[in-house]
C-alpha cells in the first residue's frame, strides 16, 4: 500500500526539522490557534496511536473512544490529547519517531480495502495511511512556517489532493449549504511538472495553479487569497472559502495573511 509509504515519508520530513530545535523551541507557539510544537506533536502522536489500535485492537480503540469524544466534545482537543501523551519536547519526539515506524512495519502490505473503527465511519486502511499522512502534512506546515523553512514537496501530495476532491460534497454539506451539481475543473501543477485534471471541463469554472496551494487550502493552512491559485465561477470560488478535507464540525479557514513562512 503506497499510502503507507507515502506517510513514512511525510513523518520523515518534519522529522529532519524536529531534530533540530532546541528544548526552548518546542514551547514557542505557531499561528495555528496558538498550538505549541509540543501541542503539534502531541495530536499527531495520539491520533497515529489511535488509528494503530484499531488496526491492532479494534474494541481496544472503541474503548479509548468512549473515553476521548466525550471530553473533547465538552473541552477540545487539548486536554484530553495532553493528559493522554506526557512526553514533551525531545522526549516526545523520540516517542512518536519509534512509534511511526512501528506503526509504518505493522501497516505494509495489509489490505488496503479493510475496514477499520474510527471516530466517524468505519474507514479503509488505504483511507486511514491517507489521512495520517494528511494531518503530518498540515500540521507540519505551522512547524515549517514558525521556523521559517520550506516545508519539502514531492508528488505524495497528490494523496491529500484526492481527499480535497473527494470531499468536495462534505465540505458544503458541513457548512450547511447545497452541494453543487458539478465539481469545478481542476487544472494542478504537481511539484515533479505533471498536469493532475480532475473535475467537470466546459462548465466556466476552473481552478488552476499549483497542486501544493491548492493542499493548502483544503487543509486550511492557507487562505486562498495567500496562494497564486486562479480561481474562476461562482462555484469554484466559494468552495476555496470553506473547502476542509478533514473530519468535524464546520470550520473556518485562517483569515488572509494570518499564516505563513516566517522570516
């Protein structure tokens, strides 16, 4: 299964730059909501723990769930996802490093199409690698943004792309609004050079530019007025307002220029 691969590879990256910093470093805040590096690490260490025990344990992972969704529904993320993980700072970044590639050894080769307990409906293993890889991705990108470094791209990206079109009917459905009839043309630059199309041709709505902004802006970890993207339609320009590729309540996009690389 790629998508594991794929995952491996993302972790692999923000590893490069969390090695780096220093114990003062994991206490700075990044622009998205205020998250710590360690806050950062802490959610993407709980849920790679999470989507490990239903692999391994599927009551086990039940368990846990009963446990978390009611505390975060009342208090967040935060709290349950800190009282669950204590390691902080290089501690903690040794714990999630073995436990990646733990996870990475159990996952490769497994069927893509199991099916697997998650906190919404049950998910595909090629689904669940997909959305790790996801999260690492995003929530990377506010540790490369706080550093100032350029968050490293390959065509693995295409993974996170297919989930910003796959969700094009759940983003509007979660923001209360009427799905469109037609997805709007897709016209994206991969980072190696290739064209990925996707989407309806001929219908004046097009979006175009590159397939890493437009990553970004699924995942809302950039306004759509911060990219170079070309956006045309009515269509087209509303979904890059509320586009979300992930899972919970409605959410809404950081307002223009509130996130970027750092100087």
């Amino acid at each position: 299964m790629q998508q594991v691969h794929d995952f491996h590879a993302e972790s692999k990256a923000l590893s490069d730059l969390l090695k780096t910093l220093s114990n003062k470093d994991w206490a700075r805040p990044t622009q998205f909501k205020g998250w710590t590096v360690n806050d950062v690490l802490v959610h993407l260490h709980f849920w790679n723990l999470a989507a490990d025990l239903s692999f391994k344990d599927p009551n086990g992972f039940m368990e846990l769930l009963a446990q978390a969704w009611p505390a975060i529904q009342q208090e967040g993320m935060r709290p349950f996802e800190n009282a669950y993980v204590r390691e902080r700072g290089h501690e903690l970044f040794a714990t999630w490093s073995k436990q990646v590639e733990d996870m990475v050894s159990r996952w490769d080769g497994i069927d893509e199409k199991r099916r697997m307990k998650w906190a919404g409906p049950d998910m595909s293993a090629r689904s669940m690698m997909t959305a790790r890889q996801m999260e690492t991705w995003a929530h990377g990108q506010e540790v490369f943004d706080l550093f100032g470094q350029i968050q490293p791209q390959s065509d693995r990206v295409r993974n996170i792309v297919f989930l910003g079109v796959n969700t094009f009917g759940w983003a509007h459905q979660v923001h209360g609004q009427s799905v469109p009839a037609s997805m709007p043309e897709l016209r994206l630059t991969a980072p190696s050079g290739a064209l990925w199309t996707f989407g309806e041709t001929g219908q004046g709505e097009v979006i175009e530019g590159s397939a890493v902004e437009f990553a970004q802006v699924v995942t809302q970890t950039r306004h759509i007025a911060d990219t170079k993207l070309s956006v045309k339609g009515p269509v087209a320009k509303n979904w890059m307002q509320i586009a979300q590729c992930f899972a919970g309540p409605p959410e809404t996009p950081p307002a223009p220029g509130t996130r970027f690389q750092a100087t």
